[in-house]
C-alpha cells in the first residue's frame, strides 16, 4: 500500500513530539544533581556507592530523566527494567535506555486486562488503574482504556534479568503500590532497596491511614524490611534494616 503524505507528516510530528517529550517538556537538556522529586536518588546512589553495575526495576517509570529515582543509577552503568502503562513513556526509554527492558503494561497480582484512566495529553505523570486515584485527579474528566495487566514476576521472567536478585525496585503507580509488591516473588528477588509512594495521614491529613498502619507499611515490614530514608510521601526500606551496601 502506498503511504500518503499525511503518514509522513505523522511519522515526522510523532518522532518531534518524542524529542521534545523527552528533552523540552521537563528541561532534561539542564544538568541537575537530582532528577527525583525529593532526592531519592541521591539517598540511593550514596546506599549503592560501592555497587558499580547493578540492577534495578522501575514500576511506573514515566521518563528516562524527569523525576526518576533511576537515572544516576543508569548513568553509573546500571540496567534494569522500566514499566509504564502509558506507551509514550516506554517509547521515550527505548529512546534513553535502549539496553534495559522497557514494557507497556500494568503491574497487578493478577494477568489479565484492566481499566487504564487517563487524560488525552500525550504524557503525564497521573495515568492509573485505580478509579479513586482519577477521580481526585482528573477533576475535568478523564478517558478509559483496557491495558495489558501483567504480575511482576511474569515480567522479569521474560527479561534477560530473570535470574538476578534485585538492588532497587522504585514503585508508583497511583495507589496500586500494594498489587505490585504482592505479585513479586521476594524469596527469588528479594530487593535490597525499595522505594514506595505511600501517601498516608503525614504526608496529607486527608489521607485514611497513619504511615505505620498502612498496608503497604505492614506487608513490608512482615517481609522484613525497615525505613531509612523518608520524606512526605515517598518512602525508602532496606532489606533487614541494613543502612548502606
């Protein structure tokens, strides 16, 4: 079949969009000495100071530079596995991080396929599965979409990282945060780190639950894992406490 112009035009806009998205829209051409909201990474690079390649999962990756908790890790030679439920993203770390596993799907305890909420715009930080997190967000509507829904585990298999212990697993997906520490097997991964939006009474009063009454608080803590490092909502546990690697 013949391509038209307009094929052309649109191949052409789309690649200029994912430039733009990936260096214009955040100023990601600035050099910065952190790209997280709060400094997690700079928390995270100083743990894993003596780790000079190492492996990482980023759940709810959303860009290869903007507020990551990955990207000192990447530049220190680290690879890992980014998941986004917005496909633009995982186009932008094909783009970045092409040597890492970059999957479009949702990350839940079950397979199968789910509601993804969004807005048109092409990419944002909100996309989610979880209806209450859109609706406090999207105050002006929103769309729905049914997207691939994998467990964690499932998808670390597929990836060449599918035998090797994890040093950081960054979640945010919007209030799912506890689905998808549910489908990891943490007996064959067992993270070092982790790092978790867990948005509980101190980080808003609106919140439902005090930080250590929170479910994702207390699954962690059963499987062994303590606090070092918080600030509002954004919360780092080390496996058994233990303070730096």
């Amino acid at each position: 079949m013949k391509k038209t112009r307009g094929h052309y035009f649109y191949k052409n806009f789309n690649f200029l969009y994912k430039l733009y998205a990936l260096y214009i829209k955040h100023n990601s051409f600035i050099l910065k000495k952190s790209q997280s909201i709060f400094g997690e990474d700079i928390f995270t690079e100083k743990y894993f100071k003596m780790l000079n390649k190492g492996f990482y999962v980023d759940v709810g990756a959303y860009h290869p530079f903007f507020w990551s908790n990955t990207y000192l890790l990447f530049k220190k030679k680290w690879e890992g596995i980014n998941i986004d439920i917005n496909p633009l993203s995982v186009d932008l770390f094909n783009m970045a991080r092409s040597n890492d596993y970059n999957v479009n799907a949702a990350v839940s305890n079950s397979s199968k396929k789910i509601k993804k909420y969004y807005t048109k715009n092409m990419i944002n930080t909100m996309s989610t599965t979880n209806v209450s997190a859109a609706k406090t967000a999207y105050l002006n509507g929103y769309d729905i979409r049914l997207i691939r829904c994998f467990k964690l585990n499932d998808i670390i298999a597929k990836s060449i990282f599918k035998n090797k212990k994890i040093n950081f697993l960054n979640i945010d997906t919007e209030k799912t945060e506890l689905d998808v520490l549910k489908s990891l097997n943490f007996k064959k991964y067992q993270p070092e780190l982790i790092c978790v939006e867990i948005h509980h009474r101190g980080s808003s009063p609106k919140n439902k639950y005090e930080l250590k009454k929170h479910p994702v608080y207390l699954f962690l803590k059963k499987k062994k894992y303590k606090i070092v490092w918080k600030k509002k909502y954004s919360i780092i546990f080390s496996y058994l406490g233990k303070k730096f690697h």
